[in-house]
C-alpha cells in the first residue's frame, strides 16, 4: 500500500534534544502515523495504523524493550 506523505506535518520528540539523529512523526488521514529517519527525510517511511502505533509507544512507556536495548 502506498501513502501520499507530501503534505505531511513531521515533527521529533521534545525529549530529543539538539542532536540531529532522530526519528520523526507524522499523524496521517485515517489515524495513521508516520515514522521516518530525520537524517533522510526524502528517504523511506514507515506507516502504521493507530491501534498499532499505540500499543508500541505504550510498549515504550512501560520499559517492554528495556532488555533488547541493553543487549546491545
């Protein structure tokens, strides 16, 4: 499925500080979200509904992916 993402209004993270290596978001038609690299913003991005978008950034909330991260 292909999405028109010309019009979209992206944005980072408040909690992201100065740094130029982030991630930023878009709220889409349809209650999609939009997640691209902030570094290539004319490159690819991701597309989710929003049940999915939030059951990830409540993953994120409740420390679900701690250990993969400290894995690394």
């Amino acid at each position: 499925m292909s999405f028109d993402l010309d019009d979209a209004h992206w944005f980072k993270s408040t909690r992201s500080g100065a740094g130029k290596d982030c991630v930023e978001v878009a709220f889409l038609f349809g209650g999609r979200v939009g997640v691209r690299d902030s570094k290539n913003p004319a490159g690819p991005a991701l597309v989710f509904d929003g049940a999915s978008w939030d059951a990830f950034t409540q993953g994120v909330d409740s420390g679900a992916f701690a250990c993969a991260l400290a894995d690394r």
